[in-house]
C-alpha cells in the first residue's frame, strides 16, 4: 500500500490518509476577521471530495495587539465562533478534518496594521518585514498572552473544529522567544532554550486545561532560522521534546527566523532534514512541509521516515484538484 494512503491511528489522532494542507494566510476575511464568504468558498473548494485528510486553517490572531496582517482571521472574541463554525462545518461536510491555527504576530506585524508591536525584546525582527522596534513585553503582558491562547483555543473547540493549532514559526511572536535571534531577556523567559520556551511550556498547559486531554494540540515549530547564529537543532530537539511532555499531540515543522522558504527552497521536503531529526527523538507525529510538488517525493519522504504526515500547499493552492490527481497516482 501506498505510504501516502495509509490510514493513521494512534488513539488520540484518527486521520484517513497522510496528506496535510498546511496553513496558508489568504487575506480573505472580512475587514474585522471574520469569517467571509470567499474564505467558506476557498475552503470548499480545496477540500471538496475530502481527499486531503486534514486541513490545517491559516494563522487566526488572538488579539488585536496580535493581528499580522490585513483581512488576516480572527478569534479574538466569542462574536467570532458563527462564522468559524461554518468554516469547520463546510470542511468536515467535505470528508476531511479540520484544525485551527492560532497566532500572535508580536514584532512581525505589518506596519499598516500595528504601529505599537511588542516581542520578548525590543529588537528588531530578524526578517525585516517591518522597521518598527517593538516593544519589550512584561511578565504581566506575557501572562495576558497567555490567557489569549487559552480563550482562542476554547473558541476553536467551541466552534466545532477537529482541533486546534499553536503558532510558533515564521518569525511571529511565539518563534521569536524561541530564537536567540530576537529573544536577548535576562528574566526567566530568556537564556537557554528552557528559558525561551517557558511561554509556551505556559500556553501549552493553560490550553490543555481549557480544552481536556482529548483534544487534538498541535504546535508548528520553527526548527531552523537558516543561521549559523540562529536556532541550533539540539535547541529544536529540546524544545519539540519538551513540547510532547507538555502536552502536544503533533508537531508541524516549518522554518523559523527564514520563514516557510530556507536557502535549499529548491529541495522537495526543504524541512525534512529537521523534521527526520526530530521524529527520532519524539513519539508523536511529525508533519514535514516545504516545497512538496510531486506524489513521488512525498512518498519516497515517508518510506524514509522523514515525517508521519506530508504538508502540500503551495501545489494545492495552484491547483484544487491536486490531491485528487495525486493519490489516484499511487492507487
């Protein structure tokens, strides 16, 4: 049987087959974040026939403080959970099943959206996608952070998804404590990499608590910032080890301080050498993205046990009906 055709069960995460659509910002929202006509179509049409078995909704942000981006999703507040309910409804009908990505761009917000940013220190992001210096974040403010992943999370239960996503890749909040690139504190939430990722050791247990055991907790880690100076891959073991024992149930690995496309972009499966090394040293599933546009390589990725699961997106987004195509290849 083919690897990408076969069915995963490990008790706690029931999915069909091993093919992921990995989240992808589409700025499709209505102006306040939420849920718009276009996003419901958009997201009919790419899982329409449930041939991809689990859809991962782009980044949503928590608060206003961490909104990235214009037309970007929103579940900030309870006014939010009609519109997400629809959006979960319309993918389920569709056969596949539905997970929720949430987020707090901290110092990699857009400059038209926030002219105040915050991160774990007042430095400039390493990406360089604005020119703002944020603003350093107190205890207080990272316990209010906190808080706003919990309430998000309960949001995207309540709302009916599978399960629920936290962000911590592509330079945004959560990947710049991760980073030494851009986290320089002295207090507890600085230093090494238990130091750095103690806010969401946090999160982790404030949304665990807030949703039960049995929910799907997914985290996306960005395991590389492409820098001899940035994210060691000892640093990213430590940490997705540590994630697993606090709590996650699978982990997405993308890029971090690089974004979602590093210096060897013209790979397929640019991420995998992080995501093999990281699915030795956990005993959740993996999911590895990055440039995946051929059935072959993503089947060859998993024969190699590069990762549990594959994330197409940027192939599906070309063309809705590549994961249909795909799989009746491998038949």
């Amino acid at each position: 049987m083919s690897y990408l055709l076969k069915p995963f069960d490990n008790g706690k995460i029931k999915l069909k087959n091993r093919l992921v659509m990995p989240p992808m910002a589409t700025a499709k929202s209505d102006v306040d974040g939420s849920v718009s006509r276009d996003v419901l179509d958009y997201y009919e049409e790419k899982s329409k026939g449930g041939y991809i078995s689990l859809v991962i909704i782009e980044h949503s942000y928590i608060s206003r403080d961490g909104k990235a981006s214009l037309n970007q999703l929103s579940v900030e507040d309870d006014s939010m959970i009609e519109g997400l309910k629809k959006l979960a409804e319309t993918i389920h009908k569709n056969g596949s099943k539905a997970v929720m990505q949430i987020n707090h761009a901290g110092s990699n917000a857009r400059m038209e959206v926030n002219q105040k940013p915050v991160g774990p220190s007042a430095i400039l992001n390493p990406r360089k996608l604005t020119d703002l210096v944020p603003t350093e974040l107190t205890k207080d403010n990272i316990k209010e952070i906190i808080n706003n992943f919990k309430n998000a999370a309960i949001r995207v239960k309540k709302a009916g998804f599978y399960g629920v996503e936290i962000h911590s890749a592509h330079s945004y909040l959560l990947d710049q404590f991760l980073s030494p690139l851009s986290n320089k504190r002295t207090d507890e939430y600085g230093g090494d990499i238990h130091g750095r990722i103690k806010i969401h050791l946090e999160i982790i247990e404030a949304v665990r608590k807030a949703v039960g055991d049995d929910y799907p907790l997914l985290l996306r880690l960005g395991a590389t910032d492409d820098r001899e100076d940035g994210l060691t891959m000892d640093d990213a073991v430590q940490a997705a080890a540590c994630f697993e024992k606090a709590g996650v149930d699978m982990l997405d690995i993308s890029g971090g301080m690089c974004g979602y496309i590093p210096s060897n972009s013209n790979e397929q499966g640019y991420f995998s050498l992080q995501s093999e090394i990281i699915k030795k040293e956990v005993g959740i599933p993996v999911i590895l993205t990055g440039g995946i546009t051929q059935p072959q390589s993503a089947e060859n990725l998993l024969a190699e046990s590069k990762a549990d699961f594959i994330g197409v997106g940027r192939a599906v987004l070309k063309d809705s009906s590549w994961a249909e195509k795909a799989l009746a290849s491998l038949q």
